[in-house]
C-alpha cells in the first residue's frame, strides 16, 4: 500500500480529529479513505449526468450541490 506524507493546515487537522471522533474511525487516514470514496461517487455520478441535491427535511427545500 503506498504512503504519503500531506501537510494541512491547523484548520484542517482539526476537522480530521472531528470527523475521526464523529465517524468512530480509528485514525484520520481512514477519514481521507472515506472522503475519497465519496467525491469519486459524487464524480461518478455527475459524469453520468446525475446531480446531487440536498433536501431540508422541514421545508422541503433543496440545493444542488456542484463538485469543484
């Protein structure tokens, strides 16, 4: 399995120690898995010609959400 040295910022380590906490994920490269998985999904599916839109459950109101 290669590996990679990555410098974030002390903004970005905290919110890997957050989403490691709130995953219950047992270290942050898991958090980076994870986060990969899911933009390569979102990428997938935009390529399809799918979007991804988000839904507020009390107001029924959506946003569409457009990958960078």
């Amino acid at each position: 399995m290669p590996k990679y040295t990555i410098h974030f910022s002390s903004e970005a380590d905290r919110d890997l120690v957050r989403l490691t906490k709130a995953l219950g994920v047992s270290s942050k490269a898991d958090v980076v898995r994870r986060a990969l998985k899911l933009f390569r999904y979102v990428l997938d599916k935009q390529k399809a010609g799918r979007r991804l839109v988000v839904e507020n459950n009390r107001d029924k109101t959506k946003k569409e959400l457009i990958p960078i």
